[in-house]
C-alpha cells in the first residue's frame, strides 16, 4: 500500500511555492513525522512531514520546481523496508541490458534532470553522462553531483605532483565569480521595495533623542525585571510603547489607502524588520496596545527566534499597520527606510552613540540616537509627520510619560 504525499495548502495570497530541500532519497527508510522535504513559499518555508512510516518510493517533483497547492510531491510504500526493489525497479532489473542502458539514458538527459541539478552541472561544466544517477531510473539528484564532485577532489589530490607544464599558472589571487538564483523571499522583497518605490510619495523626516533616561531607567530594573519576568527589558519595549501612544494620537500613520479609499484602523499591530539567514522578513506583533512591557519583550524574542529558524507562519507574517527597523543592532547611524506597503509609514531606530550637546548653556556628553520616519506623503502631511516623530521623541525622553499618559 502506497500513500502520497502533497504539497500543503498555501494561503490564498501564494499562488504557488518551489520544491527547496529534500531530506529523504528514494529508497530510503522515513519515520512517521520525519521532514521530507521543505517547500519554500513568497513568505515562509512550510516543512512537508510523513504521515506514516515506510520506504519512499518515488520522487515526482525534483529540487527548484514550482509546484501549487495538493500537487503530488512522492509516494511513500507503507510496511517496506529499506533496499526492496519497487516495482519500477524490478521491471528494470528484469529488462534487457541494452533496454536498460537506453533507459538510464534518457533519465540522464537534460529534460529529466531538475533545475537545480542542470544548474550545479553547469556550474562544473559537468554533462549528465559524467555523474552516475542513484535517483528512480537512474536520475540524477544533487547528491550525486555533490559525491562526483568530491571523488574528483580527493582523486586530484592524491595524484602525483606533475612537473612543470608549458602553461603558465593562475595567480593565487586569481578572480572569479558565482552566479546563483536569487531565492523566492529575496525576489518578493525585492518587488516591494521597488514597488513601495514607484507607487508611493515617500518621504522621511528626522529627528534625535537622549537615550539617557531610558538607560538609567533600565540600569536600575534590569534585574528585578528579569527576575519576576523571566526575560531581558531591552529598548525595543520602549519603542513600541512609544509608536503605539504615537499611533493613537495620529491615527493617519496608523492608516493605510486602498484605491481611492483611505483605511483607518483601530487595533494596534506593529510589524518587526527582523534579519533571518533566508533574508529581511517583518513579522507582526498584534495588539500592541494591550501588552506589558514584558509581553513585549517575549513577542518580539519569539519572532526572531522563529525568524532565524525559518519557523515563522504565514499567520505572523501578514498584517501589520506601521514598522519599526532598527538598523543600530547592526552599526547604522542613519539611514532612509522604505515603506512596507501597503503600510503609509516605517521608523527607522539607530546606533546610540555618545556625543556632545548642549544643555542648559553647557556642553554634556548624552548616548544620542537619529529617529527617522518614512512616510507616505498622499496620506500623510508634514503636519502630522512630524508630529507624530516628536511625540516618540518626548515619550523615549521622559519615559514615565508613557505610564502617565502625557
């Protein structure tokens, strides 16, 4: 008895998804819940598990194929074990050796490799008659690429020393280069920014702040807070309760257009730039308005957490009515961010940085950090701009602000 193995189903607004990664072979033993393959969509990469235990039989979509929701991915043949001859390969066995020779190779031509095989061959000038096939048929996969590869280097390796040749060697330094494939999430990123570019009047306003409050304030609770809560009280906390007042008093940030509509939105939910391996992803942390400062801290620590393991869910991807980035984690000390349609406006957070200011008539040494907000300027005037980028000023300065509610 086979089962077969779908792709899952993908949210109305992915139309399709590409075949990333198999973890199994065919011919390989998989357990009930082991991944078999992950399938990486505009937005998230959805691991595919086994329903049950057995042998994978068959492979029908190979890695870099673009594949929609329910379409067939393999067959998995329960009560099997590991090295039985499936059927297809005891109707090969039985076959003639001139049957099977013509056989392996049309399996071996460039029609029935994968993309990504076709691309690896063609990145070491390899033909498919090169690499011998271990997949169904004798197909080649990118395992097999990948062990011809490091056969050659261990052969070239422990081949002895030529003598000197007529031709004149490269350089140690010799340049080269690498072409590969930008991946789903770096390609839809990529036509946003150009998109939130082209279809908006983005515009950015700056400003500055004396983070030196907060630092004391933070200095003095830091251990009773992790103490009680069981998590770190960082800036980002500060940040959010901050937009989220400055969200209720302008609510035309808190806004978006939809044609010639304009959306005003009640709830408060902040999207998050978060850097993962896979690229610039903006999970939501919901209902901003009622969380702690703890809660706070917990949300946005989960987020990147699933962020860099690639754990994220369409859910808390999605969504989302204003954006904060924070580009001083990594040592920016300005910068314009761009709009995250189709929010109307994203804070950019900065290096804090010591630097002399003037107070009260003197000269004072203050941690200092650039504000700058981007915004969209058909829905959004400069009234309200800067207003809006005033008020997180006043409430990172004073932070009892934010408890009080002034």
């Amino acid at each position: 008895m086979t089962i077969e193995i779908l792709v899952p189903d993908l949210p109305e607004s992915v139309a399709d998804a590409t075949v990333a990664t198999w973890h199994k072979k065919p011919g390989e033993r998989v357990e009930r819940d082991d991944v078999l393959v992950d399938i990486e969509t505009d937005k998230v990469v959805l691991e595919v598990p086994a329903p049950e235990a057995g042998v994978l039989e068959e492979i029908f979509e190979e890695e870099g194929a673009t594949v929609l929701s329910k379409q067939l991915l393999a067959k998995i043949k329960l009560g099997a074990v590991a090295g039985e001859p499936t059927k297809d390969s005891t109707e090969d066995t039985e076959a003639s050796p001139d049957k099977r020779h013509k056989a392996s190779l049309t399996e071996e031509s460039n029609e029935a490799l994968s993309p990504a095989v076709r691309r690896l061959l063609a990145e070491h000038n390899l033909s498919p008659s090169d690499v011998k096939g271990t997949g169904v048929g004798g197909r080649i996969t990118r395992e097999d690429v990948d062990a011809h590869l490091a056969n050659a280097a261990k052969a070239a390796k422990a081949a002895p020393v030529a003598t000197p040749a007529a031709e004149p060697e490269l350089p140690a330094a010799a340049r080269t280069q690498k072409r590969v494939p930008m991946t789903r999430l770096r390609k839809t990123v990529a036509n946003r920014l150009l998109e939130a570019k082209n279809s908006t009047a983005m515009l950015t306003t700056f400003n500055e702040v004396n983070m030196k409050p907060i630092m004391d304030l933070r200095a003095q609770y830091k251990d009773s807070f992790e103490k009680r809560h069981d998590t770190r009280l960082g800036f980002m906390s500060f940040y959010v309760k901050a937009v989220t007042e400055a969200l209720k008093r302008y609510p035309e940030v808190n806004a978006s257009i939809d044609g010639d509509d304009i959306v005003y939105h009640n709830y408060f939910d902040i999207s998050m730039a978060v850097s993962t391996p896979r690229g610039l992803v903006t999970p939501v942390l919901k209902d901003c308005d009622t969380l702690s400062f703890a809660e706070i801290e917990k949300g946005i620590k989960e987020l990147a957490i699933k962020g860099r393991d690639g754990k994220l869910t369409v859910d808390e991807l999605i969504g989302g009515n204003f954006t904060i980035t924070n580009g001083g984690v990594f040592g920016s000390l300005m910068s314009t961010p761009i709009i995250n349609p189709p929010q109307a406006a994203i804070l950019g957070m900065h290096k804090i940085q010591d630097r002399p200011m003037a107070v009260d008539g003197k000269v004072e040494i203050l941690p200092m950090m650039y504000l700058a907000l981007s915004y969209d300027h058909r829905l959004i005037d400069g009234r309200e701009s800067v207003g809006f980028l005033v008020t997180i000023k006043e409430l990172l300065e004073d932070p009892a602000r934010l408890l009080l509610d002034v």
